[in-house]
C-alpha cells in the first residue's frame, strides 16, 4: 500500500483556548499509482489532511504511512503543487524546474536534461527561458507541475492546483493533468471543491463531512478514460455526490448564518459545475 492514513486527529489550540477539532477519525488506503480526490466542504480539513500526509504538520493522534515508513517530516518521496505555483520571479522557467534538482546534489548536466524533459511533458519546452512575469496563469501551473515531476517523487500531492484559473484553462489542464498521470503512474492525492473536476480525474473520491472532517463516503469512478465530463457516468454521479453533500452544506451555511438562514437545495444545485468553493 502507498499511502496509509490510520485513525488520525488534529486539533488547534491558540492561547490555552480550547482546541479547535479540525480532523475526527480519518481512516483510507492508497495504492500506488492510484488517482484519489479529496471533496468536501470549506473548512472541513482537505488541506490539512494533505499538508499531514506531505509532513508539514503533524497529527494530534493517529499515523500516516508512506511505502510502510511513518510520515514523521517532509520527504523527497512526496512533493506538494499548491493553489499558487510559488514560482520564485526572478528564475527562469528551466531555473525554477531545476531548482529542486540542485538541492538535491545533482550535477548541472543531468538536471537541465532532467529539467527539459519535464517541460516537454507539460508543453513548455519552448518557453524554458522565460520568466514568470511572461507566463499565463495555467502556463505557470505547469511550469510547478514540472518542477514537482522532475524531483520524481512517488506521491504527488496537489492542494486546489487550478481553482484560481479561469474554466477553459481548468479543462486544457485537466487534459494534460490525466496525460501525465497515465505516463508516469504517480500516485496522485488531489484537493478541490469542485465535483466534477474531481469525477473527471479521479478513480476515487473520498467525500468529507463539515468540521470536525471525516471521511463520509467514498465513490469509485467506473468511467473510460480519457473522461468526457458530460458523460452520463459523471453526471448521475454528481447528483449522487451533491445529495450526500447537501446536509454538510446545510450545517455550514447555519453555522455562518444562523439558524434563520433559509437554505434552498436548487440555489446549490443550480451553479456551475457544483463547485462547493464559489459559495461556501
């Protein structure tokens, strides 16, 4: 088994206040190469979960194993790809891939080859002198993309990477995002709010509850690839996964509005994509 997450909680405490209860319980298995996305909504702990499993913090109770060692720090077995690329501006595009490689010791030979044959992966190969500033916002995801599968990990775990892009950008990189998982079998650990982007990239989907977060439900994505997200598999499986969802909304919106707050399915059924993050 890749990933083990076995009985894990995490609180936050601040000032002797009493601690915030973050994560309850959370229990899955990951196999290698396997494509798993983590849906839930705001607050309920993705990215904690996620920054746990990649080291960054650790649980209050509970273990997290990668390839059967212990998560106990971050690890080159494990690279994140945040929401914002974190690209540093005044490195190139080859210069930001490699700087990973250099950290590691490797010589400058080896990691601009190792570097270029990343970019070529995501289609950069031609831009490798520019810099950021020069870059769309889809252009500089792929650019972190590369950088994270250049360091050959054997987890990638990837925090919101496309929300902030705009819908035609998401759906190019969804394209290339599936690509590049079925020639390298990573294992893949996604975070998003959005549905369907987690139905289209995913072979499983692990449905989270409101805070303290636990895992809710599981769906398996029985779907050919490359996925078409109108395909009816998709679709009856969202209507599937927004009912199982519409009671933890419910206790969100209370819990900012009140018990006054009237909540009507058909105003969440109605967005676009049924993306849990545009209004939660």
């Amino acid at each position: 088994m890749k990933v083990n997450v076995s009985a894990v909680n995490k609180s936050f405490s601040k000032n002797k206040q009493q601690p915030l209860k973050v994560l309850e319980n959370i229990d899955f298995s990951i196999s290698d190469g396997e494509f798993v996305s983590i849906l839930g909504p705001s607050g309920c702990g993705k990215s904690t979960i996620l920054k746990l499993i990649a080291g960054l913090d650790i649980p209050t109770s509970g273990e997290i194993e990668v390839n059967k060692k212990t998560v106990t720090g971050p690890g080159t077995d494990r690279v994140v790809v945040f929401q914002e690329g974190g690209l540093f501006p005044w490195m190139s595009v080859i210069g930001n891939v490699m700087y990973g490689l250099k950290l590691k010791k490797i010589s400058k030979h080896e990691a601009e080859k190792r570097a270029m044959d990343g970019l070529k992966m995501v289609h950069l190969a031609k831009f490798k002198d520019a810099y950021p500033h020069e870059l769309s916002g889809g252009m500089k995801q792929r650019v972190a993309i590369a950088r994270s599968l250049v360091m050959d990990p054997d987890v990638l775990l990837m925090d919101e990477p496309f929300a902030a892009l705009d819908e035609q950008t998401r759906l190019v990189l969804h394209q290339e995002l599936q690509k590049i998982w079925e020639e390298t079998g990573k294992t893949i650990i996604f975070i998003t709010h959005n549905i369907r982007e987690a139905l289209t990239l995913s072979d499983r989907v692990l449905l989270m509850s409101t805070r303290p977060g636990r895992i809710k439900k599981e769906f398996k994505v029985q779907s050919a690839r490359p996925r078409d997200p109108s395909d009816s598999v998709i679709v009856d499986l969202e209507r599937r996964v927004m009912d199982e969802l519409e009671e933890e909304m419910q206790k969100v919106l209370k819990e900012e509005f009140g018990d006054d707050y009237s909540f009507k399915t058909r105003d969440i059924r109605d967005r676009d994509r049924y993306d849990l993050g545009s209004h939660i």
